[in-house]
C-alpha cells in the first residue's frame, strides 16, 4: 500500500536543540552537602541517601527550568527525554512539532520519488550484470 502524506495526516519532527545533565547525582550531592564532603565521603565509602528513591535520579528544578527556557529560545514546542542507564544523566530533545506543510508535503514527496528511481535504476543495473553473467554461464 502506497503511503499517502498529506497536510491533514503529517506530523513533521525537527530536532533542534540537545542539552546533557552530566551526573547528576554528583550535582545533587555537592549541592546539598558541598564538593569536601562528598570528596571525603567517597574516600570512605560513598554518599548515603536514605528515603524515597526512585527508577531515575532527582534534577534540581532550577536546571530543568534552565533547560526548558534554552530549548524555548531555541524555538522548541515539545522536549524528549532520555535516561542513561549507564550512569545518572538526562539528554533532553528540544524538537519543532509541527503540521506538514504544502512545501513540506512536496518536499517529503519528491524524496520517496527519487529514492524509488535511485532504487529502480540500481536494481536494473543488478538485472543486466547478473544477465551477462547468466549467459557467460551458459557459453
């Protein structure tokens, strides 16, 4: 089945905007207990938290706000974001959502026409080498 883009059924997603955290628990422990004592901390044996602890790590608001007030300026209407499950840090996506188009429409089209031809143009040129070599097997 034919894919059909239009205005009416076409979302465009633009990345525009990334922004990384870095560890945030480092950040969260300097800040609460300051950089000596989680240096001294981690000599020893580390920092202990002790309470409410979830999936992912805590981030100060005031750095989401500052996050959120960058894409904003960067021109994003929505953000993603990624958990690395390596180590505790945020990607944040800023991204352009938006409708497609009438140029936008033409120009995603105009692509898949091109990439068919492309693709149609190597697979005959595949044809006619493996037809040569059919009839060099044949001789």
């Amino acid at each position: 089945m034919k894919r059909e883009f239009t205005t009416d059924n076409t979302i465009i997603v633009k990345n525009i905007f990334e922004s990384t955290t870095g560890e945030i628990d480092f950040d969260m422990y300097d800040d609460i207990l300051g950089h000596e004592k989680v240096e001294v901390a981690y000599e020893a044996n580390g920092v202990e938290t002790v309470g409410d602890f979830f999936d992912a790590k805590p981030l100060k608001i005031e750095v989401l706000k500052q996050i959120i007030a960058d894409a904003e300026k960067a021109g994003c209407n929505y953000i993603a974001i990624d958990y690395n499950c390596d180590h505790p840090d945020y990607t944040f996506y800023g991204v352009d959502i938006h409708a497609a188009t009438d140029e936008e429409i033409k120009e995603i089209n105009n692509k898949q026409k091109k990439e068919k031809e492309e693709k149609a143009k190597r697979l005959r040129e595949q044809a006619e080498r493996f037809t040569a070599e059919a009839k060099k097997l044949e001789e």
